[in-house]
C-alpha cells in the first residue's frame, strides 16, 4: 500500500454510511462526493443530502434589521417555509451581490467582504477605490447602491480558493473590475467600457452586458489595466427599446442568455411601477458571420434566478430541487433607482413569470415591517452547480 493509492471506490457503503452520518453541511457532503465517481453517486442518493438540499436552496435571504445589526432570514421560494438560520451583517453594509453560496457586502470605505453564512467564513478584499471624502451615505444611503452595483465569484472559494475570482461593477457609471483571491488590488477595464447592468464568468472569462444588448468579454488572467483593444466585443449595442433592467445568464447547456426586464405602472397606484414584461434571448454564435441575439420563449426546462444575486439557471429536471420549469423568479433589484413607490411601498417587486403562458404570480409577499429595509437576495449554495 506504501507504492500504491488507495482504491477509495471500493470502500464498503456500511462504511461511508457511517461517515456520512458525521457531516451536517452540503459543503462537507460536497467534498466527500468529489473524491471519486461512486462516492459522488452514493452522496446524491443519500435522503439527508436531499434533505439538506431542499431547505437550503434555492433562498432568498430577508432582511429585519434592529438597532445595531443586519439580521436576515433564509427563506425558501419552492417550499415556502422560512428557516431558523440566520445571517448577522453588520448595520453599516450594504449586500450587494451573491454567489456560489457566498454573500458580498460593502462598506463606506468601498471594501467588499465575501461572507458565507453555511461555512461562517469571511474574506476582505481590498478597497475597490478610493471613496470620496467625507460620509458618502450621510444624505442618501442608497449611493451604496451607485458604488458598487453587483458582486459575483467565478467559484466556491470554500472549494477552489486559488483559482477564485470576484468580479464587479462599480462606479457611478457601472465600470468592471475583478480581483484574484489573494492579490493587493483589483484589475481594471478601460473606463470607455461602461454603463454594464450584469455580469457573469464563462469559459475562464468575464463576460458582461448592458441594456442594449452590448455582449463584451475580459480575459481575467491579465492582471494589470485592460484597455479598450483587449476586451472581445462580441455583440454590439444592437436591441431596441430601454429595458429597466438587463441580465446575463450561462444556461445548463453552455448557451449565453440575456433577459430583459421591463417595468409597467400600476394603474392603482400613482407612482407604483411593477415588472410587466420579460424577453429572452440566446447568443447565436456564428465564425463566418456577425453573432447575433435570437428571441427564445422557453427555457428548455430550466429555472433561472435573477437580482442582484450572480444571475443563475438551474435544472428544473432534478428531482431534489423540484423547481418549477420555464419560470424566472425576480427580485426588486433596481431599488436604487429612487423610484417614489419605495418611500411608501418599499422593494416590493419579487415575482416568478412563467414563460409557457406569459403569467406573473409571487414568490414573496413583504411584511409590513419590511417595506423600509434593503431589498431581498437570492443565494443558491454552490452544492447546486453539481445537481444534474
């Protein structure tokens, strides 16, 4: 045994059963299934792996905040039920993005903490800039908002720390940055490049969209400035109209979509605006010819989650998650545009629309007690990249 590896696929189930038993966390079952490809089998059948699953995914984290402390309940939308485990933030940051498990939030002094509220793990990263002088938030907290827009990781840092990459969109005019877990600064994207409402990690790239439909890609193994002839323009500004919000989503299959998102008053309501329209599209990628954006009205199945959380499609096919098909869940992620319905109503817009028969119903309804506190996120455990 001394010149040879173990053969860990042969390890009696009464034995992996046994050490099973001592785990409590997806992340942990997660590891155990990586080892080889019976044991990864073997962890997915286990009924309090599925358990686990079922009530830690997908959830949308609720604020209640009291005088010092940001405390959030995990809520799930599949099964309606809220969850005794809570997430403490400090009063003073802001959450601004989600991913792979983790929470990012930020501060006065623009430096974004990674927290994951399963391993109770945190990471500072360095400031992304330097803030203005003075308190930037002492008149509008919502300038959080304008600062930095949205955080996401290429990966679980919990199981890939060194390849880990978080990326951003920052600035008042929604510029890119992204930063290598363990470096001293951020890299940044030519400030011409700019105005991106969502942003994603494919194939080793980042890649990031804007309302028109402006599809860009950055190679993130540089790891100084990037100018201008550096970035990949893939799609052009090209679509027309003026979406309230646009998204960027890697679909199961390896497709990029975008999903545009549009607010329609309330004709109860004389400042109320709601989510009343959503269009799809997928990249249609072509050597020989311009790419082009091609409108789709399913999903093939799957279930996307959008926000400010890193904007994800999950299989609706699993049996674990039991989620339901051709429907995209939303939460009211453009609270920071000041619309006058907030003062009184609060980030009230989370909905599912369904894309077979075009409906919107709730996944969430706000307490009362809810409607001047920030806006619900989604988090998605990173357990859920590996359920088929």
């Amino acid at each position: 045994m001394s010149t040879q590896q173990a053969d860990w696929a042969w390890l009696p189930e009464d034995m992996m059963g046994a050490i099973l038993k001592k785990l409590g966390l997806t992340d942990e079952y997660m590891r155990v299934s990586r080892v080889c490809t019976s044991w990864f089998s073997f962890v997915r059948d286990r009924t309090e792996f599925k358990e686990l699953l079922r009530k830690q995914a997908p959830l949308l984290v609720i604020p209640a905040i009291n005088n010092r402390r940001n405390r959030r309940n995990l809520y799930n939308v599949i099964d309606g039920k809220t969850y005794d485990v809570q997430i403490t933030l400090p009063y003073n940051r802001r959450c601004c993005g989600s991913s792979h498990g983790w929470l990012a939030t930020v501060g006065r002094k623009m430096v974004i903490t990674l927290t994951n509220p399963f391993s109770q793990r945190r990471i500072r990263l360095p400031p992304i800039f330097n803030p203005p002088k003075g308190n930037i938030t002492r008149d509008n907290p919502c300038l959080f908002y304008s600062w930095v827009h949205k955080v996401i990781l290429s990966n679980d840092p919990d199981l890939s720390s060194e390849d880990c990459v978080v990326g951003a969109i920052y600035d008042h005019i929604n510029r890119l940055a992204f930063i290598k877990l363990g470096d001293e600064c951020w890299t940044y994207v030519d400030n011409n490049l700019n105005i991106f409402s969502d942003i994603i990690f494919s194939n080793g790239l980042l890649h990031a969209i804007d309302k028109r439909g402006k599809l860009i890609s950055v190679d993130i193994s540089i790891d100084s400035y990037v100018t201008e002839n550096e970035v990949e323009v893939i799609m052009p500004q090209c679509m027309e109209g003026n979406p309230n919000m646009a998204y960027i989503v890697e679909s199961r299959g390896g497709d990029i979509l975008m999903i545009r998102r549009f607010l329609v008053k309330q004709p109860d309501h004389e400042d109320l605006y709601l989510t009343g329209k959503i269009r799809v599209f997928k990249l249609q990628r072509n050597s020989s010819m311009r790419s082009k954006w091609i409108e789709i009205k399913n999903l093939n199945g799957e279930t996307l989650f959008l926000g400010d959380n890193h904007s994800t499609s999950l299989s609706s096919s699993s049996e674990i998650l039991a989620l339901k098909p051709n429907c995209i869940y939303y939460t009211d992620d453009y609270f920071h545009d000041g619309h006058p319905h907030y003062k009184e109503d609060g980030p009230l817009d989370l909905g599912v629309f369904n894309m077979d028969d075009g409906s919107f119903e709730a996944h969430y309804v706000l307490d009362p007690s809810q409607k001047q506190f920030p806006p619900a996120i989604f988090i998605m455990p990173s357990t859920l990249d590996n359920i088929p």
